[in-house]
C-alpha cells in the first residue's frame, strides 16, 4: 500500500535489504554513542557510508539528519541512494526530508524505531 504526501511517497514497511540494514545499524550506533535523541546514517552513490546523531548545544542544534546528508556533501558524495533515521518520534520531519532531497532525488528514507523495527519507508 503506498500513500502520496505531497512529493513523499510512504510504503507500509518493508523489509530493508542487507545495505540497507547496514545504515539502520550505523543509525542506532551513532544515536547510543552519545545517547542522543536521534541517530541518522545515508549511503551515497558509491555505498560509501556517513552517520551522525543529533547535536544540541547552545549554539548549535543539528538534526541526526542534516548533518549526515552534511557530511556527505562535504565529503563529495553527488546523490545518496539511501538514508536512515532512528528516533522516538513519530514521522521524520519534513525539513530533514527537504535536506535529503537536495542530494537525493530518488532516495529510499528508512525510518526505524530505536530498536530497530522499520516505522516507515519513504520514497523521495
């Protein structure tokens, strides 16, 4: 069953395929590290992977998201084939969806419990 939001296509969860746990598992890593409240990974054209937690400090806030679609771009990734967000909350927030898009116009997102359990699957 798929659903259109706008430019976001969500299928009921599916079963991640083996590169696609990788990025889940690299999620989940990077949010328990620092015990943030959310964790984020993406893969880039190359399967060259980027992960990331949240930052939150008095200066500086930075989703899990934008700052591994940060550290690809930096890193010289041109598109990402896939990302993964492990949070708490509910959906993935729009802006973090927008920050993906920009290198990502085809990109499968993986949204997962902290468990791991796959909440969503986002098509951009």
């Amino acid at each position: 069953m798929t659903a259109t939001i706008g430019s976001v296509s969500e299928v009921v969860p599916v079963a991640p395929g083996p590169e696609d746990l990788k990025i889940i598992t690299l999620a989940r890593a990077a949010r328990a590290r620092v015990a943030a409240a959310e964790g984020a990974a993406v893969r880039d054209e190359t399967g060259r992977t980027y992960a990331a937690a949240a930052v939150a400090l008095p200066s500086l806030h930075l989703s899990a998201l934008h700052l591994a679609v940060a550290m690809a771009a930096s890193s010289g990734a041109q598109t990402l084939e896939a990302a993964a967000l492990v949070s708490d909350g509910e959906a993935v927030d729009p802006r973090d969806l927008a920050a993906v898009r920009e290198l990502g116009p085809d990109v499968v997102v993986f949204h997962a419990a902290p468990d791991g359990t796959v909440l969503a699957t986002l098509r951009l």
